[in-house]
C-alpha cells in the first residue's frame, strides 16, 4: 500500500483543555510539517485559529464557525479539507481537526465515518482527548471512550500524586489508549498514527490499531467499560448478525467497537470498526495477520453490559469477569 491520501486526526477536549497548546507546540517541530489544521469555533468568532497562526504561520489554516462540527448540517468539513489540500503548495502529510469546546468526540468521529466525501479525501487516523489535569472531571466519558491517544495537561499546577492518580483513572476508563503528559510534548509518531495503516509506510498494523491482548475480560471504572473479547473464527455473515444483535440491544450506550476477526469461510481476516451506530466498511487484511484467534474490543457505558455479555457468550467466549 501507499500513502495516497493526508491522514486526519481529530483532537477533542473540554473548553480551556489545552488542545490549541498541543497543537501550537506540535506545529513548532520540525516533524510537523505539511501539516493542515482544522479549527472548529461554537460561536461565530474563532480565537483559536488566530492563536495557531501565530504560533505557526506558514502551516494551512480554517476556521469552521457557528455550530460543532457532529450536529452541524451539510459536509463544511469535507469542503474545507478539499480546499486546504487543492490549496497547498506541497502535499500534506496530516490534518488536524481541533474540535469545539462542547464538542461530543465520538460523535465527532462517527459524523466523520459517515461522511463518504471527506473518507475519500483522507485516512481517518487518531482520536485524541485532552484531559485537563486541574479539572479532569469536567472529561466527558464518550471523548475518553472514542479515544485512541489520551493528553493530560497541565500536570505542572498539580501535584505530582494528584496527577498520577488522574493517569492511573485515566487508564482505567480507556485502557486501550496510550497516556501522554503534555508537558513532554510526545512526536507525531507517537501521539498519531494510530490508524490501521501505518501512515509513514503504508503498511497495515493491526496490532497497533487494536491494542488488545487476553482473552474476554473487563475493566469497570464508573460509567464506562471496556471489554476485550477474544473467539475462535466464525462466518462473517454470522458475525455481522450478532454484532447489529448486540449494537441494538446495547442502543445508544455503545461507543465503540473495533477488532480483527478470522472468518471461517475466507482465510483473509477482516478489521471492523464502529463509533456509535456508524459501522465502518471492514478492510480485508492479509491471511497471516491475527494468528488466527479473532479480537474485539467494545468500551461502552455500563448499561451495555448485558448486550455485551450475551454477545460475547453467543460467540462461544469464555465468561466475563470483572475486575475487582
């Protein structure tokens, strides 16, 4: 495979979070460049975007204003990363979206998957949430479930025990997600490429994307859980019943799904995804990738637990345990 396509992150958190500090000190790395970054403002005046321009002034710069970018009506979004990528002088390597302050980032990211425009303009890469560490309380649950890359900020103004403690219920509640201080500014590499094709070589990565590993097990940390489901090959068409079975019993309470699943009646594992009720089309991978025992996990709120367990026993996987 190749790099035909700009990766596209979105990076979300609370309002005063620190997302356009990230982003102004990711610009000033070398490693940053060609990149395009998308500002998404509630109110009809954007400041963020004039802060980002200042910080890096020869990096492509729009502003979306007046709505967030899950509930807004129409493809604003589409229109702009077409303009930015038609406009660029060299072709960009990344965008990134910085959502609204009151911005849902689940919601973001399925808005994102059902917009077939922009799909084929970009690769959806990573999910980022910004956690501010003098107020990780004000961190929405869904913007910690969708995520794939989790930032605490402003760990300087607390003590250093507070903010282990935030990391360790950080952990907790996405463990699937790496944790990042922001003061020690982590590289693009790092923080991004976390899509299931390697952005820098093409390749897929399977194992990077899922980070899953164990067979079924839980982690329970107050509203919302995640599962790690792991089952022997079954027939995809199966399969795709029990999943729409479990997405609608589960409703609204599903955040997320991904996995890497041996079909019995194909010898090339499939990678499958949801964000709330939108699926992703699945990839076909390569038939050694999976080492023929199917992973997925599901991190949700808590009553989803029982669609998610009766999903996981209809699949012939081991009890669920939770963790004490």
């Amino acid at each position: 495979m190749t790099r035909d396509r700009p990766t596209l992150s979105v990076i979300g958190g609370g309002l005063g979070a620190g997302k356009s500090t990230l982003i102004a000190g990711l610009l000033a790395r070398p490693d940053m460049a060609k990149t395009g970054v998308v500002v998404n403002e509630f109110g009809a005046f954007g400041v963020d975007d004039l802060l980002l321009s200042a910080a890096a002034p020869k990096t492509s710069l729009a502003l979306l204003q007046n709505g967030c970018i899950c509930c807004r009506p129409g493809n604003d979004l589409s229109e702009v990363v077409r303009n930015m990528i038609t406009a660029a002088e060299t072709p960009l390597r990344r965008i990134l979206v910085e959502t609204s302050g009151v911005a849902d980032l689940s919601a973001v990211i399925a808005r994102i998957g059902a917009d077939h425009a922009l799909r084929a303009l970009v690769r959806l890469d990573a999910a980022v949430a910004v956690v501010d560490a003098t107020a990780p309380d004000d961190a929405r649950p869904e913007h910690l479930a969708a995520a794939d890359r989790i930032v605490l900020s402003k760990t300087d103004l607390v003590p250093a025990s507070r903010a282990e403690e935030i990391r360790r219920n950080l952990a907790g509640m996405n463990p699937t997600a790496p944790l990042f201080d922001a003061a020690a500014l982590p590289g693009p590499d790092e923080l991004f490429n976390a899509g299931l094709i390697d952005s820098a070589t093409g390749a897929v990565q399977p194992n990077r994307w899922l980070r899953a590993t164990g067979t079924v097990h839980v982690h329970d940390k107050d509203a919302i859980r995640s599962w790690v489901i792991e089952f022997a090959p079954q027939r995809w068409t199966v399969l795709t019943e029990q999943i729409a079975r479990m997405s609608r019993a589960a409703g609204s309470a599903l955040l997320r799904l991904k996995g890497i699943v041996v079909d019995r009646d194909d010898p090339r594992p499939l990678a499958i995804q949801m964000v709330r009720d939108q699926i992703y089309r699945p990839v076909r991978l390569t038939p050694e990738t999976g080492g023929g025992v199917s992973r997925i996990v599901v991190i949700a709120r808590a009553p989803a637990a029982p669609a998610i367990e009766a999903f996981a026993a209809r699949l012939g996987a081991a009890p669920v345990h939770h963790k004490e």
